[in-house]
C-alpha cells in the first residue's frame, strides 16, 4: 500500500473512533510530511492532536517510511470548511462574503443542514422626521450561497 493511502487509512479509523472531531485538512508533501488540521464540535485540545498524532505515528513502519507528522486545530478565524463549524459557532460574529462578493458581518443565530440565518443591527433613516433609528437585519443563506464564513475574533 502506498504512504498516503495508508495514512488516509488511519486517520478515517482515528475519526471513527473519535467522531466529535472532523478533518479541515491533510498534506502529504513529496517527502512525507504529513500535516492534519483537525476540528471538533466542542474545539479540539492538545490531548486531541497528540492522541491522533500517536495513533497515525504508531500504525506507520519507520522502516519503510521517512516521515514526519504534524497534528494541529484549526486557527480561531481561518475560514470554514465543513458544515458542522457554523453549528459549533452558533451565537458567534460571523463575517460571511456570499457568491455575488457581498460581505456581511453578523450573528450566526440559526443553522440547520441547508444553510445559517445571520442578524446585525443597522442605522437606518427614520420613516417620519430626522434622524436615524437602529434596525435588527436577519439574512438567510443557503450554504451554496456562501463564499467564505469565518467567525471574527474582535469586534
């Protein structure tokens, strides 16, 4: 079996074991450098990374391989790759650029398979007299419609 079949192998028995965590990404470079980005429904701890780590590393022969492996979390704003971040983020400031470039920034306060519901709060003019009155906006997205979703650490 070829290396980077064999490691997708492990890591698919490692996520089945642990099915709280879920995979953002694996490289394999051309001289066997493994790295896994790893993320779960309630975050992902040091214990996650070296279990995972521990359980690829322990199942690969040294001897026929030269590798190194490295298991990390996913960074608090990288863009969101997988549906079940929008649900560990619920309740969250989000920043969302739909497919027609449109940017918003607001509460992720619904998510469900099909897509989110976001709300921010807006200045918008009075219907009667001067001045400005403050609007609570919702917008629905399917996930189709969404670009790129990350939460906003800063706000």
């Amino acid at each position: 079996m070829n290396f980077k079949k064999k490691v997708n192998q492990l890591l698919e028995i490692f996520l089945k074991e642990y099915p709280k965590l879920f995979l953002i990404s694996l490289t394999i470079s051309f001289d066997n450098k493994i790295k896994i980005i790893l993320d779960g429904d309630n975050g992902v701890t040091i214990n996650d990374c070296i279990t995972a780590s521990r359980e690829i590393e322990n199942n690969l022969d040294r001897e026929e391989f030269d590798f190194s492996i490295e298991v990390s979390s996913v960074g608090a704003e990288e863009p969101f790759v997988d549906k079940r971040q929008y649900k560990k983020n619920l309740n969250r400031i989000l920043s969302l650029i739909d497919i027609n470039q449109n940017e918003f920034k607001g509460k992720l306060v619904f998510v469900d398979d099909n897509g989110i519901l976001i709300q921010w709060k807006q200045r918008e003019p009075k219907l009667i007299g001067k001045g400005k009155t403050t609007v609570i906006k919702k917008k629905l997205f399917n996930f189709k419609e969404i670009r790129e979703a990350k939460v906003i650490i800063n706000f």
